[in-house]
C-alpha cells in the first residue's frame, strides 16, 4: 500500500486513509525502521515527543511519547494493530503514553 498523498488534516490529526496505512504496511517485505522514520515526521509536537538512540552497532532504540495528544495515541492504536510490526518492534511501554521501540538492521 502506497502513502497516501495526504497525511495529516487541516486540523493536524492523521488522517482515516494514513492510519489505514500504518495498520496495513508489510513490516516483512519492507523496513520497520523506515516505517516508524515516516510516522515520526506526522508526530505532532515535532522531535520533542520522540527520540532515537543507537544502542549497540546495528541495533536503534526509539523513544516514543504521545505527549497525551489524541492524534498521536491515534497512530499508536494503528501501530498496535498492524501485527509484524508490534511483534517484531515494540519493546515496552509505561504509564503515560511513552512506549519503546527496537530495531535492528
């Protein structure tokens, strides 16, 4: 599935047709890492809500708050639902909306 032209509403939310596309990409035949780059460039609140660290050669761990923005936990939940990339990523989370990702290359 191909990113829709239109990410974000006038409002600044995702839009129906970009969590559609995070709920469907194929974290198999492509890169999770790429996946959460892009969704991190819709993160509101810009680079303050996310972080990314090299942990060891390789690998990357990312930090990622939604900051109790809707649109943010929005994306999460979409996150959440597309399988391959909760099952392989995700690392953990804690109370908050502050969730921990790893990927390695």
């Amino acid at each position: 599935m191909e990113l829709p032209d239109i990410t974000i509403d006038e409002e600044g939310y995702p839009t129906e047709e970009f969590l559609e596309w995070i709920r469907t990409y194929d974290c198999v035949k492509n890169s999770p890492f790429e996946f959460i780059q892009i969704i991190l460039n819709e993160w509101h609140h810009g680079d303050y809500g996310w972080k990314i660290h090299r942990k060891y050669k390789g690998e990357r761990k990312v930090f990622v708050s939604t900051l109790g923005w809707s649109g943010n936990e929005e994306m999460i939940a979409a996150m959440q639902d597309n399988f391959a990339f909760w099952a392989f990523s995700y690392f953990s989370h804690q109370r908050g909306g502050h969730y921990t990702f790893i990927f390695t290359r």
